[in-house]
C-alpha cells in the first residue's frame, strides 16, 4: 500500500534560499549596463548587506551556544546553512530534472512526518549533487545533500529511502555538530565567529566577506574529508531502520543499499571510501538490527513511481 499517497506533505521550500547570500553569489555590484537608478542599486545593496550580516551574526550566536552545548534547531539551521551552502562550492547541484528532486523530498517527508523529529526549525530539504561520486551528505540545518551517483545506484524507492533515512537519522542524532567537537574544531570555529562578528561590525565589504566564506569552507573541507566516527554511522544505520519501518517502507531494503555500494565501491574511487566504514562492516551492523523488525513487504506497490521518476539513463554523464 502507498503509506503516503493521500499524505499532505510539509512544503518544500526553495533549497537554495536556506542558504547564506556569502557563499552562494559574489558581492552585488552596478555595472554601467543597469537599468535601475544608483538610489535603487544603493538600496539593493543595503539590503543584502543588512541580510549577510544578519546570517554572520546568527552564525556567531550559534557556534558561541556550541560552546556551551546548548545548541537549539534554530542553531544548527544557520551553522547548517552555511555549510550546505560551501558544500554547493564543491559540489554543483544536479538540475537537469526538477520531478526527481521533488521525488526525493516527498520521500524524505514521509519519513520525517513519521519520525521522533518531524520538524526542525526550517524543515529538512533534499537536493542532488552533479558528481558520480557515491556520496551523501546532511547538514545540522536539515539540508540532505545526495550525489547523482549514489541515486543511481538505488534500485528502488526504499533504496532510496535507505540512503535518505541514514542522512535524515545523523541530524535527527545530532552528529554535525558532535563531529565538529571530535574533530576538536572549537578553535577554529570561534575564530570563525570572532571573524563573523568583526565583518558585521563593519558594513561586510567584498574582501571581509570572503574571508568568513574562505573559513567556514575550509570547515567543510575538514567534514568531507574525514566523516563521521565508526560508531556515528553504525548508531545513523540503526536509527535508519527504524524510521524506514516508521513510514511503512522495508529495513531490508537497507540492506541491499549497502550490497549495491559495495559492488559500485570497488570501481569509484573516493566518496563513501573515505567517509564512511566500509559497506561490509555496516551490512553485518544492519543485518543484527534488522530481526528487531516485521514489516510487511509492499515493495512492489512502489515499483512504477520508481522508474517513473528514476528510469534508466536519467543520472548518467
């Protein structure tokens, strides 16, 4: 059965509005050509000035709560948003079809909607990387970043949801920002925010704005390159059961996500090779949790939308 054909969906908003003006597009600028006057260029500017600053100053409240182990939702959106935002500097979105992306998202609801945190504090996004890289992504703000290369190594929608489930359990577990702490970036993140509070104070000229987008970029960077802790991911497969069985969809399709990224692992280099514990080691994981749970299998119920919005050919080069 379809658990949520007939479910009214959270609104999805705008992805990329999530995401800080500082790292997303180059300082506003009046070329000879506009067509606007200087006092509507000078007001447009003015704006997103009042707008960066505001997101650097949100920045700095929510590392300096980090601190202090008092991170809220409202927190992790802003420390997210700024690294999803850096995330999209080395991985460009994947835009060649809206209707999978929004595929995605209504799958991440369902199993949101059905989850122990089923609203964060701007609702949990979906969006496709362009690399062929087996990798994914989440961010503490509720941004899921998935490469076109591990959706396509999905066979079915619970693949699928697998790969989202696992994403959506490290932000619902809080491991962002507790891989900030083990990777003992306190430091660096201070400095961060001492450098966001200095270019608020000072109208954020092109060159103060870089400098902060440089340092929380070099943050990503450090993320990307070393993942999560063995424990984390074994703790984020576990979880992801759970939420699968939540939304009707079936754990042992966990598995045979973890079967497909072995297979493909051998033949991509990097990506989940050097973010995650192998596949093996995670399959044996998974399959000692999987007893816990009787679903029914409807698998097949699914199958049609699947290849509707997923069909051969559609991610490749």
């Amino acid at each position: 059965m379809n658990r949520y054909k007939n479910r009214r969906f959270p609104r999805i908003g705008c992805f990329l509005l999530a995401l800080p003006l500082i790292a997303l597009a180059p300082a506003a600028c009046v070329s000879s050509g506009s067509s606007g006057s200087p006092r509507e260029a000078l007001s447009t500017i003015s704006s997103i000035a009042r707008e960066t600053s505001g997101a650097v100053n949100r920045m700095e409240s929510a590392l300096s709560k980090l601190n202090e182990e008092e991170a809220t939702s409202e927190d992790g959106y802003y420390i997210g948003r700024a690294v999803g935002a850096n995330i999209l500097t080395i991985y460009p979105p994947w835009e060649r079809n809206p209707g999978l992306t929004a595929y995605l998202n209504k799958i991440c609801a369902a199993i949101v909607i059905n989850s122990p945190q089923p609203e964060l504090y701007a609702g949990y996004h979906v969006m496709i990387l362009d690399s062929p890289e087996i990798n994914a992504f989440a961010t503490p703000g509720g941004h899921i970043f998935l490469t076109r290369g591990i959706v396509a190594s999905a066979a079915s929608e619970d693949a699928l949801a697998a790969v989202i489930a696992h994403e959506a359990a490290h932000i619902q577990l809080q491991h962002s920002l507790d891989l900030i702490n083990n990777l003992r970036l306190l430091q660096n993140l201070t400095e961060v925010a001492d450098t966001a509070a200095d270019i608020a104070s000072r109208a954020l000229s092109q060159e103060r704005k870089q400098l902060f987008s440089d340092s929380v970029r070099e943050l990503v960077n450090t993320m990307i390159r070393n993942g999560y802790s063995q424990a984390q991911e074994f703790d984020a497969d576990k979880t992801a059961l759970s939420l699968m069985a939540s939304a009707g969809y079936n754990p042992v399709s966990f598995s045979d996500m973890l079967s497909a990224l072995d297979r493909a692992q051998a033949k991509t280099p990097g990506g989940f090779n050097t973010t995650h514990p192998s596949p093996r080691l995670r399959l044996a994981n998974v399959e000692r949790n999987l007893r816990s749970y009787r679903v029914e299998d409807t698998r097949i119920f699914r199958k049609s939308r699947f290849e509707a919005a997923a069909p051969p050919g559609l991610l490749s080069n």
